[in-house]
C-alpha cells in the first residue's frame, strides 16, 4: 500500500487540480476537516506501523505523501505546483529553503521532491515525540534542533546537515522560527545559505501558501482545512552561494515575498 513506482508529478514543470478532481464520498456528508483527518490518520497509522518494522521505504514515504495531497484534494483543496523542474535542473544533493506556513508542507513535499531526490528534513523534536506520527518522521534521519540554544542549533545543522548531503541527501530547511501565514524577512535566517555554502551544494528557494490548514486551538499542527483557500507551491532555480552569500540570501527572500504577496492579492 502506498508504493508509487513512479510519481504522478514527476516530468512536469506545473501540477494543478484537475478540474475532474474525485470527491471522497465522506465529504459530502461530512465536514472537509473532518473527512480529512479521517483519511490522513488512516495513512499515517499505516506508515506508522511500517516505520516501526523497519520496512518505510522512500519510496512508501512519497506515496504516503500523494495520498495526503490526495486526501486534500479529495475534500476540495485546489492545489498548484510551480517549476518542478528546478528540482532536477542540477545533479545530486541540493538545500531546499522555504518559508513555513502549516503543517502541509511537511506532509505534501515528499511526493513532489522525493521522487527526484532523496530528502530529509531539519525538525523540532516534538515531530519525533507524537505517539503515531513519531516513528515516521524519526525513520526519514531528520536533523533534529531544540530552537532553546541557537549557537547549538546551528553546529547541528551544519554538521549534521553536511554528513547527510555528502551521503547524497537533499535537506529541506524552514529558517523561520515558526509558523505563520504572513512572511517576515527578518525572521527568515541564513541557516540554508550557510549549510550550503559549508557542504558546497546549490540552493533551491521554495515560496509556498499553505495556509488552507490552519493551526489547531488546541493541538497547533492540526488545525480547520479550508477549501476556499488555494494551496501554491513554486520552486526557483538552484542558487549557488558565493562569497558570504548575503547577496544570495537577499535574491531568496525576495523571491519568496513576492511570491507570498501576489498569491495573496490573486486570491482576494
């Protein structure tokens, strides 16, 4: 079960919803949130239990992920996906930075990166504490950092971050200190530059608006889905950091919030 021998995304540039897009058969009776979390607990209750077996390919983690996307899609969730081909526009390993809205993107990114490159990503721990989604997320070899001693957080990084990308492990890297639906330049760190520039691997800048799911009341990760609000992702082509990579930076973070503002003025 959720083995993809190939992904519908791959040799495409653009992905969008297709008009035609199936329905579950819940969400006609059900609330969109509620139809969701059914199916996305079904999922990760299943790569859970194939996690703690030892037996989780990358290959099951991409079409995990694809039944996530599937499962937005199925309760009215638009979706668009912008310059795929940047992924695989350079060969091996690359640092993938992007801005953080929701916990959608730690679930859908796989099924557009993994099928082209191998990924894990830099984590807080409590995604490798929850009971069931834990043992998934510890399975992927995250670099875990505690955001409590930023000086420790970035050698972790670094280090650990270098060892993964010289074993030809791409990294995905939020460099905002939490989620939230508005970009804030200021709260947008370097991290991903200085990774790269330490291992000697390009950059690949990601813009996205994920904020059709919502942050929960009282678990924060698991919030309302709303269907009237389009999920965006685009990818810009690979940076390669010379210097001290200010200059590098500046070009990313710019990308990304004018990506973010003219998504949000389109959508108004």
């Amino acid at each position: 079960m959720f083995i993809l021998p190939f992904s519908p995304l791959a040799c495409i540039d653009r992905y969008e919803t297709p008009p035609d897009a199936r329905w579950a058969v819940l969400s006609r009776v059900l609330p969109p949130s509620l139809t969701f979390y059914l199916s996305m607990i079904r999922s990760v209750v299943h790569s859970s239990v194939l996690a703690k077996r030892g037996v989780y390919t990358n290959e099951q983690w991409a079409g995990s992920s694809y039944a996530i996307l599937q499962g937005l899609e199925g309760v009215g969730c638009k979706v668009t996906v912008e310059g795929m081909k940047q992924i695989t526009s350079c060969k091996g390993p690359v640092v993938f930075v992007s801005n953080h809205m929701s916990t959608l993107e730690t679930f859908v990114l796989p099924i557009i990166i993994e099928p082209a490159k191998h990924i894990t990503f830099v984590v807080k721990p409590t995604l490798i504490d929850y009971p069931v989604f834990g043992p998934v997320m510890r399975s992927r070899n995250p670099i875990v950092v505690s955001r409590d001693n930023p000086r420790q957080d970035l050698i972790t990084v670094l280090e650990e971050g270098a060892r993964r990308l010289a074993e030809g492990t791409s990294i995905v890297l939020f460099p905002q200190t939490t989620r939230t639906a508005d970009f804030d330049p200021v709260h947008f760190n370097s991290l991903g530059v200085k990774l790269a520039k330490k291992a000697g691997v390009p950059v690949v800048p990601i813009a996205l608006k994920t904020d059709a799911w919502g942050n929960g009341k009282w678990l924060k990760d698991y919030g309302r889905i709303n269907v009237r609000k389009r999920v965006r992702f685009s990818f810009a082509p690979p940076v390669v950091i010379n210097g001290n990579g200010k200059q590098e930076h500046e070009q990313m973070v710019a990308f990304i919030q004018n990506m973010v503002e003219s998504w949000k003025a389109e959508d108004q």
